[in-house]
C-alpha cells in the first residue's frame, strides 16, 4: 500500500474472526500494530462506512476503508557531518555508512543522519522520488550495520538503480560474525520474512504472510565458538541477514534482538558489513563495483579471536 492514500477492502470467509488491527498489520506487514492501532482510534479505518474498535473482529463482506494520510511535513537541515564518500559522480554517490548512523529521518531521529549530511553536500543534488525525508536514498542498511550504500543524485539514476534492486540484479555482499561454528562450508537460507506475529517491531520467518526471502552464505573463518560469514542477499528485506542467521540458531555477535540480551563482547549493535556492491551504472551501462574495509571495531575483534584460538 502506498505511504499515504485511500484503500477499500472486502473481508473474504476465510478472514472472519481476526481481530481488525491483527488483520491489517497482516496484510500490510510494512506497518506495525500499533500504527493501526493509532489509525483506527482516529478514525482513519472505517468498517461499513462508520467508525470501530482495534479489537472489532472482522466478518465476511464487512467493507474496510482504509486512510492513510499525508506524512506531515518536518523541515530536514543540512547539517556539516563527515562522509566517507567511495566514489561520486554526476548520477551516484557510494557512501560507506558509520556505525550508530540512520539512514534518513525517522520518529526520534530528525538530525544526525546519513540524509542531513547527504543534504549539506550535495546540496539541491539529490534524486526526489522517495520525497523529502528520503531525499536520494534508494536502498538503506540498519542504523547499526556499517557499510556501502548506493546514493542516487537525480531521478533517473534512483528510476535505474531501483530497478535493478526489485530484479534482484545488483551485487550485494555481507560480511557476518555470528555465534557458534556452523559445520557447512556455504548454504541457503530461503525463508519468507514478515513482521513477527507477537511483537511487531520485530521481523522473522513468517511463512504466512512474509515475502521471499532468500540468503546465501559462505564461510570465511572459523573460531571455535563463532564463524566468519560472507553473507550474499538475493531479495533484501527489513533485517533478511539478522533474521534469516538467527532462525538457523547462529544469532549475529552483537544482536541483541534477534539473538541473546547477553552478549559476550561489548559492541554497539550487530557485526555487520555490506562490503561489496555492484550493478549497472545508470548512464554508462557498464557494471560497476564497489569495496570496502571492514571497520575498525570488526577488525579489532576477528583479530581478538584469532589469538585467542
């Protein structure tokens, strides 16, 4: 469904008896419960034309209107935040993101962001398909995994790139540091992700009512109670890397969400690094390729690791 717009859905027979907020965030797993939850008490879903409960329990035929509004408008500064930038011309930029940096402004995150600093060096050079709080983000990485990110600077460009990414064509490699040894030298993990059925902040295999989600991987190095991982995404879904390690029981080291609360190193956030990225350059035609060192926290503790053996 689109960020914003107005939808009207015929509940089918074999949808009765699920509460309305359980229906909706199922069907619209990009959105959270309590999005709709917030939705619904504002009278923003309407059953048959008139106002209802989160905990109304939908029946055959019902008529669910559906509004989403507007995002409000919030005025993102430009603001003077270093950019390892990799490479940069006329149609791309390759930024290799830090540690502890969100990608574009969210609730809670307005300033500091990858889009802030993006705003203050590009200046009006960004592409403006995924309008003002994403101004040339195509693809993004999560606030705490570091690494390559594709910039697009106009909208042919962001119209080219993106197009490779929902064909599944552009070259996305992962570096992983996860728990346990995993005996198998490479594999595949092809398992649906969706929101997770209980708390919906979360993702995970969800056979129903994910999307295909496939991983693969290799190993790299082994440590006895860890292994070093080459993480390649065929689809990239919210946390595919995270979740898809984690329900094959090698949790990333440093996840606390999706692995242990108890981690045996102190590290902010996952061990994670989208190394590589490569795919056809939007004027040239040509494929490209792009690489870059692990960070500094990462190579600190393989290193750790590897005396320790």
């Amino acid at each position: 469904m689109e960020n914003s717009g107005k939808e009207t859905v015929v509940i089918h027979e074999d949808e009765t008896g699920i509460r309305l907020d359980t229906w909706l965030s199922q069907k619209y797993t990009e959105y959270t419960r309590s999005f709709w939850q917030r939705l619904i008490k504002d009278g923003n879903i309407l059953v048959n034309h008139a106002g209802c409960k989160a905990n109304y329990k939908v029946r055959e035929h019902d008529i669910i209107t559906i509004t989403i509004p507007s995002p409000k408008e919030i005025a993102i500064e430009p603001e003077d935040i270093p950019l390892n930038i990799v490479y940069e011309d006329s149609d791309i930029i390759i930024v290799n993101k830090p540690k502890g940096m969100v990608v574009h402004p969210s609730a809670g995150h307005y300033s500091g962001t990858l889009v802030n600093a993006l705003l203050y060096h590009c200046r009006e050079e960004l592409s403006g398909i995924n309008g003002e709080l994403r101004p040339g983000i195509v693809h993004r990485i999560d606030q705490d995994t570091t690494g390559l990110l594709i910039i697009c600077k106009n909208d042919y460009a962001h119209n080219a790139i993106a197009k490779q990414l929902e064909v599944h064509s552009v070259t996305r490699k992962y570096v992983a540091l996860v728990r346990d040894n995993i005996i198998e030298d490479e594999g595949t993990i092809d398992a649906p992700i969706g929101r997770h059925p209980v708390d919906r902040k979360k993702m995970a295999v969800n056979y129903q009512h994910g999307k295909r989600a496939v991983t693969h991987y290799r190993v790299l190095e082994r440590f006895g109670q860890y292994t070093l991982l080459e993480c390649q995404l065929e689809t990239g879904r919210t946390h595919q890397i995270r979740v898809h390690l984690a329900s094959i029981h090698h949790p990333l080291v440093g996840d606390t969400v999706y692995g242990s609360s108890k981690q045996p190193f102190p590290l902010q956030g996952q061990c994670l690094h989208a190394k590589v990225i490569g795919f056809i350059h939007p004027t040239s035609g040509k494929y490209v390729e792009f690489d870059s060192d692990l960070p500094d926290y990462f190579v600190h503790l393989l290193d750790r690791l590897r005396h320790s053996m």
